[in-house]
C-alpha cells in the first residue's frame, strides 16, 4: 500500500511539473543521516540536466570484512534481518 502511494505521487510529480523522471529516496539509520526513525521516502522530480547527483560519486571510506554477498546472503537466510 505504501510504495503504491509513493507511486501515485512519483507520477503525479512527473504529469504536474512535466519532469522527465523522479527519484525516490529513502533514508533507514543514523549512518543514512536519519535523524528521526521512521519510514517515509523523498519523490524528487527530475530534470535532464538539473544539476543533482543521487549517485555517490566515490567509495565509502568504511570497509566491510569478508565477502558482502556472502554475508547477505547469510543474514537474508536466517532471518537475522527482520528487526536485528
């Protein structure tokens, strides 16, 4: 229900100020620069052009042991990501 609405407003977003794309953001966690917990997400629109990057344009200074995927993967299988 919730990504439907956020949806419905990215294309209203898009038909209202004739953008030619959205992003939708979302922020989960202090190290995401959350400052309070809870869920909602940013419908930006676009434009070719417009000057804004959501892309990082470097590596994070923070390494990660091991294999990520793996790791995952893991975390994804045993449920440790529901609420851990």
């Amino acid at each position: 229900m919730t990504t439907a609405l956020v949806q419905r407003v990215a294309e209203a977003a898009r038909t209202a100020l004739n953008a030619s794309g959205v992003n939708i953001l979302s922020a989960n966690g202090p190290g995401s620069q959350q400052s309070v917990p809870h869920l909602h997400f940013h419908v930006v629109p676009r434009w070719v052009d417009d000057g804004i990057s959501t892309w990082p344009t470097g590596r994070s200074a923070h390494r990660v042991t091991g294999d990520p995927g793996a790791r995952l993967a893991d975390a994804l299988a045993s449920g440790r990501h529901q609420g851990s």
